[in-house]
C-alpha cells in the first residue's frame, strides 16, 4: 500500500461528506484498535497483529480462530474498493499470498464476485468484510476509532485534537529517540571505528528505507559507496571530517545535507532516512566524544528543522488517537517511541499520553 498523509477529522474540521470513502489508514486504525464488531468477521479474532511497514499487506501476523478450532496466522490487506485488490496487482503477488482476510469499506465488484473471497497467489482464499455494511458512513467510522464502538475513550483521547502540550510532549520523546541512536553510534565507534559505524548506520538507514523495490545486498553497498563518495567530494577526503563539515556547511538547512546522497542518486524521502538515522547520529557522537559545542548545536539546528518522513504504518493508530499529524520529524519519531515504549507492552493507560498535558 503507498503512504498515506489522510487523518481523522479533528475538531473544528468539516466531516466527510456521507458518501464519501474513508482513507485507508482509519480503516487500518479500525482494525488494529478492534473497532471492527465481532459480528462482521467471518472468525473469532484472536490477535489483530501489527501494522505492516514498507511493501506488502498493510497488517501483519493477525491470528484467528478457524471454525476447526485451530489458531490461523496471516495477514490483513485493507482496500477502499475490493476491486483494488486485483487493480494493484496483489493476486498475483506472493507477499499477499498469506492474507487471512481482505477488509474493504465497500465491495465493488461485479455480481458472482461481489461478497466472495479474493484468490491469493498459489491458489489460497481470503475472504472479503466491507465495512459499508457495519458503519453508517466514514463519519461513524472515524468516530469510532476515536471514542471507542460504545463511546468508551481510550485514554489517548483525552489529549485535544493538535494541542501544543501533544506535540511538545511528542518532539520531547524524538529528542530521546535520536539520543539512544547517538549513544549506539558512539559505542559503534568505540568498538569497531567512526568509518565503520559510519558504513553499518548507512547500511541499516538504506535497508529500512527501501520502500517496494526489491534490493539485494550487493546493490545496497554499491550504494553505500556512492553516498560514501558523495560526501568525500563535497566535503573532503577524511570521511568523518567530511561528514562533520557537511553539517556545519548545512547551516541548519536540511536539504543541504542531504544533497552529497541526493547526487548518489537517492530520492527526497530516503536521502532524509539516511540523513536522520545514519549522519545525524553519527556526526552527534562525535561532537559528544571530542567535546566540540559548535558542531552539536550544528547537529541541533538540523534536527529542529528536519521535514517529517511519509506516514508509518506502526504509528497511524496513536497518531489518530491523539489527534495529531507530524509536521516534523521529531514529532514522527515521538510516535514511534512512544508505540516501541508503551502501545507494544500494554501501557494503555499509563504511557503519558494518557495524561493531558498543559499547553
């Protein structure tokens, strides 16, 4: 499924029309958040899996009770029109050959398909929920993954829609997040050298980053070396000193670090991946190690301004509970920490999100 930037309706913002089709991350956010009625599955739920990240099924690892009486692992591919499954070229696709179910808002297809099940690549089946039939409109939809189906609010929702308190709490925990990636960098150098670290935190940013295009690993370290290169011609032959350099010369413009990988023939989205997971860190510790205050506050100017990456999947739920789309990449990786630290280990309730803040 391609990111998508769509969020609940916040407060003061004009609902859906009644006809219209939700997004696919609220439908995501229905099923991961289980405000999808038991009534309306073919199966007793079991476990409603995580969210999907990069190519493939958009919820991962769901479990369900087959009438057998045995527990099914797979997952779950989310569509506004069940014809888009065919459209996007899943059915013949072997990453959405394990689907356990296609969940839909409204089954478009013709008659003798409409209210099937989708045939899965090797001959499998999954069946088709369109949740038109089981909400009144994307109106009801959105308000139940904010308030709960019997308007029970999960303690996330007692943060206003945008509140600055919100974000500010959020771009705290980025701070954080980006903290424990220097500190990792730093021991990285310490046992195995800054060029080393510096090829490992490339190599890591690079994989996550790969989106849909299938990339061996021979063809990821030919990138690498291109990046590598890049820096070195731009800002000298000492990797490290050039990798330093090319954040003081960004003067807290983000784009102008990342145009070393732009020109090694990165795109925008994953030229700034790299940038936050692998240089920032990296050049961070540096500055920690050697003590040198210009060239953290260098490294500080470039976080506060760093543009926020394209929407995560793991993330879409808390976003949408909290009522808040990042502009920013602290703000993203807030989310992400507070999903690793709390969302993954049943901290509902307790995390400090479910605490409101004042502004």
């Amino acid at each position: 499924m391609a990111p998508h930037t769509a969020a609940l309706p916040a407060a003061g913002r004009a609902a859906p029309p009644p006809d219209a089709l939700p997004g696919e991350p609220e439908m995501t956010a229905a099923w991961l958040l289980g405000r999808i009625p038991a009534a309306a599955l073919p199966w007793p739920l079991l476990r409603a899996g995580r969210a999907g990240r990069g190519a493939g099924p958009d919820v991962r690892e769901a479990v369900a009770l087959l009438p057998s009486g045995v527990p099914a692992v797979g997952d779950v591919e989310v569509h506004r029109l069940a014809s888009d499954f065919a459209r996007h070229g899943h059915a013949g696709d072997a990453r959405y050959a394990h689907l356990l179910l296609h969940l839909v808002w409204r089954d478009d297809r013709p008659d003798g398909e409409r209210g099937g099940p989708v045939r899965l690549a090797g001959g499998g089946l999954a069946p088709t929920v369109a949740l038109a039939g089981v909400f009144r409109d994307a109106t009801a939809l959105a308000a139940a993954v904010a308030r709960g189906p019997a308007g029970a609010g999960e303690p996330c929702t007692a943060m206003p829609a945008g509140a600055d308190g919100t974000r500010a709490l959020l771009r705290l925990e980025g701070h954080r997040r980006l903290a424990e990636r220097a500190w990792r960098a730093q021991h990285l150098a310490s046992e195995a050298g800054w060029e080393a670290a510096w090829r490992t935190l490339l190599d890591r940013a690079l994989a996550a980053s790969a989106g849909r295009r299938p990339e061996p690993p021979g063809t990821r370290v030919a990138l690498a070396d291109r990046v590598t290169e890049a820096f070195a011609r731009a800002h000298g032959t000492d990797l490290v000193r050039a990798l330093a350099e090319a954040v003081r010369a960004s003067a807290g413009v983000p784009t102008r670090l990342v145009a070393p990988t732009r020109a090694a023939g990165l795109g925008a989205g994953r030229a700034h991946e790299a940038g936050w997971n692998a240089v920032l860190p990296l050049v961070s510790a540096l500055a920690a190690a050697y003590g040198d205050r210009a060239l953290a506050a260098a490294v500080h100017a470039l976080v506060e301004a760093w543009p926020a990456p394209a929407p995560y999947g793991r993330t879409r739920a808390l976003a949408a509970l909290a009522g808040v789309t990042p502009r920013d990449a602290l703000t993203a990786h807030g989310l992400l920490r507070m999903q690793e630290l709390w969302c993954t280990r049943g901290g509902c309730g307790l995390c400090p999100l479910s605490v409101a803040p004042t502004s």
